[in-house]
C-alpha cells in the first residue's frame, strides 16, 4: 500500500514522473496538506513539516483540522450486483449494511 503514517497521520504516497518526486497527501484532514521530496526519509520529514504549518494554520483560524466521518456513504453500483448483494446478505441472515460493512473489512484486512 502507499500509504505512510506521519506523526499519527496517515498519508497516501505516489511518485510523480514529471517531477520526479514523491507526492504525498495526508488523508482524512478537513483542508489540503501535502509535501514533496526526492527520497522516502526527506518525504518523511518534509510530510512532519507540512502536517505541523497546516495543524498551526488551524488552531489560528479556529479550524477543526480533521474531517469527521458519519459512518454513511451512497455508492453506485451495477443493479445486477447489488441484486446479487440482497441476495447474499438475506441468505446468511444479515441486511445489506452488515452485507456491505464485512465485504469492506475483508478488503482493509486483506
């Protein structure tokens, strides 16, 4: 996985051939804050940076600096599949949220 945990946050790391650098972008944060640098130690230290100015940035606006998360999503499907999901979810006796809930802690574990 590219993802990278800076000073208890989590970035997702991809290398950008035009630049010839590694781009990372921290996730789950309510505004953008991402960093650059040729190696993985400098991106390391140039995502502390970038973390700690964007968290600073926060606390002088009056900012929350993390987005918060409902627990709810819509997601767009072929209607075969969702069919299938219904399906599925029925016949092990569970709805479609513990259907789809499992299916996404099958993939995070995998």
């Amino acid at each position: 996985m590219n993802i990278m945990t800076i000073e208890g946050q989590r970035a997702v790391i991809n290398y950008d051939p035009e630049i010839d650098m590694f781009r990372g972008e921290f996730l789950g944060l309510s505004g953008g804050a991402d960093f650059y640098a040729t190696t993985i130690r400098s991106l390391r230290a140039e995502g502390k940076i970038s973390l700690r100015i964007y968290l600073e940035m926060c606390e002088e606006k009056g900012m929350e600096p993390f987005k918060s998360f409902s627990g709810k999503f819509n997601a767009r499907i072929d209607p075969e599949l969702h069919a299938r999901a219904v399906e599925l979810a029925a016949a092990n006796g569970i709805s479609l949220n513990q259907f789809v809930e499992r299916a996404i802690q099958h993939e995070i574990a995998a």
